[in-house]
C-alpha cells in the first residue's frame, strides 16, 4: 500500500495518523487489493471541504468526505495492467473535513475514531466503484463496509 496523508492543517495528531494508516491497509487486504495501490488522504477543514463540494459537485455545503477517483469506470487501466503486470493502481483522493466528521460522531452517538473510520472505508468502497444511488447496490456498500468495521473492532 501507498499511501499519502496531507494533513497540513494539523487536523488529526500523529497517533490518529498511525491509526488512519492502520485502518487503510486493513481495508486494502480485506478488499484484496494489490500492495502496490496507492491512495491519498487529504484531511481537511469544514470550509474547504464546503469549498470544493461547491466547485467541483455543484453542492453548496459541507461534507464528510468527497472522493476523486483516478479510473472511474475507465476500461484503459485493464489494458495498462495486461501489459504491464506490476503497474501501480492509484485509487484517488479522499478529501476529509475532520470537523464534519467530530460533528457526525456526536450526532449519531459514535465515538470519533468508529465516524473517521466509517468515512475512510466509505470514501475507500466509492473509490473502488461501490455506491448507494440504487438501494440494491447500497445493500452491498454498506453491508460490506459493516463487515470491514466490525471485523476491524469499530461495531456501531
């Protein structure tokens, strides 16, 4: 796993970091992914996260998380990978409002790290093509995104 952590604000300290970098690689190899997908995480402010929610989904608020991925649906990267076996897999970007998350923890009676983990995986699953749009594709979302969190130890 590669992975990138942009916390330039110093929204989480470097224990959470650790702990964020533990929960990806336990999601990485519960959704077998290959050890050499990378994948960034940005942690950021309510505002900025308000901020790009506006300009790049037409959505004037804040969010929790908002996911870029790299090869969304694209049929170019199966190609590449054919030729080149040991190509890295880029997932994306996760843009995370650190505050949204606190905010989400207190309302849903959570503690912060079961919320932060619960919007990592769920950035991760978006990332890896899973969504909740139709209620037949978020049965899978999210009952797969329990079954991480709960093997992991963050059960509702």
């Amino acid at each position: 796993m590669d992975l990138e952590i942009y916390n330039d604000d110093n929204l989480i300290d470097q224990t959470r970091e650790n702990w964020v970098k533990d929960i990806v690689q336990f999601t990485f190899n519960k959704l077998d992914l290959k050890d050499n997908t990378q994948l960034s995480i940005h942690f950021v402010t309510k505002d900025k996260i308000h901020e790009i929610n506006k300009e790049y989904r037409d959505t004037d608020r804040a969010t929790d998380v908002i996911s870029f991925a790299i090869n969304d649906g694209e049929d170019s990267l199966d190609y590449l990978e054919a030729q080149i076996p040991d190509l890295p897999v880029d997932l994306g970007d996760l843009f995370i409002s650190v505050e949204i998350v606190d905010e989400h923890a207190k309302d849903y009676e959570h503690s912060f790290d079961r919320e932060l983990g619960y919007t990592i995986v769920h950035g991760i699953l978006h990332l890896n093509g899973y969504d909740h749009i139709k209620p037949e594709e978020e049965k899978v979302m999210i009952g797969l995104q329990e079954k991480i969190l709960s093997a992991y130890g963050l059960e509702k």
